[in-house]
C-alpha cells in the first residue's frame, strides 16, 4: 500500500506532536532550562544519583559536612579548567569536612569515567543522565558551583567558571568559621 502524505498534513502532525510534549512535561524534564536557581540561605534541594561505581548518593548523606556541588561535562572547556583546583581543594580539606560532588551533566558513564580517570580526580562523580538534578538547581550553561553549608543550606551560587583554590578556600572558611548569614558571598561572575 502506497501512502502520500502532503506537506500540510505532516506539519499539522509535527506541531501537534510539539505541543503534546511541551504541555506534557517531557520537554522541560530533559531540555528545559530547569528551575529558578536555589535561593541563598535556603535549603538544597534533595536528590540521588548513581556514581561511577553504580552506587546511590544522596545529599542528605552529606549533611554535616560543607559540600561543593559543581555541575558539568567534559565537552564543556571552562568546567575541566577548573576541576584541578576543586581536587586540590578536596584533597587538603576533606579531612575537615569538605566535600566536591561533581554531577555529569548527560553523558555516558564510560565517557564520564575515562576523562575522570585520565585526569586523576579522587571526589565523587554523580551522573544526571535526565538533567532531572540540574534542572532542580537552576542550571543553564556549563560550569555552575553550589556551595552548601554543613546544615544543608545553599550559601553561594557561582555559574560561568572561574572557580579557584582561593575561592574556594575563602568560600570554605567563612563557612567553617560560621561567619556566613543568608546573605551571598561577594560574587565570582
């Protein structure tokens, strides 16, 4: 059987098609530019995701601790920048509580695992394969940093790249040192 179908139709079709995804959800859980990012001074949104070693993380098993939650991918050149200092930073302060999840934005484990084992980080790596954890934190564009202090309250918000162990250090002590209120730190980008 030989079916025809005309432009207009196939159109027709297409633009429905659209908006039964977009109305349904399915667009803004995958593609969607995400959520407001979290407040400063308000709670982290809770997640889990499964790390290289196919094990459930949550946040929540963080609390205590100050976390340093940066989002990013490897095709992304100012998020593999600044990896180097967030392992410097890990390595010097994890003793003290201090803790980088860095959570892959879409991309396959074996490509994630490869560029973390080539480059030699040692902190936890979550995998966001539905972007559902990025889209919590307001992420658009590659590299975001969230800074949460040991109650799990979000303390800084720094998206664009640029993270340093100076940043990071002082971001670390004034939380350490409980001198943070629910304002912002000065700014990185």
């Amino acid at each position: 059987m030989n079916v025809k179908v005309r432009p207009a139709t196939l159109l027709l079709f297409l633009t429905c098609l659209a908006i039964w995804l977009l109305a349904g959800g399915v667009y803004d859980s995958v593609f969607g530019m995400g959520a407001r990012p979290p407040v400063v001074g308000t709670e982290a949104p809770e997640f889990q995701l499964m790390d290289l070693n196919s094990q459930v993380q949550s946040l929540k098993q963080y609390r205590g601790n100050i976390v340093l939650l940066n989002f990013w991918a490897t095709w992304c050149k100012p998020c593999t920048t600044e990896m180097p200092a967030m392992q410097a930073a890990y390595d010097r302060m994890r003793d003290q509580g201090f803790v980088v999840l860095a959570v892959n934005e879409l991309e396959d484990i074996e490509k994630v695992t490869a560029h973390i084992q080539s480059h030699h980080h040692t902190f936890p790596v979550l995998l966001d394969t539905d972007n559902r954890v990025a889209n919590m934190y307001g992420v658009y564009g590659l590299p975001v940093s969230v800074f949460i202090d040991r109650k799990g309250v979000v303390r800084e918000y720094v998206k664009g790249g640029g993270l340093t162990e100076e940043i990071i250090d002082r971001v670390v002590t004034e939380l350490q040192t409980h001198s943070l209120t629910t304002r912002p730190l000065d700014r990185v980008s």
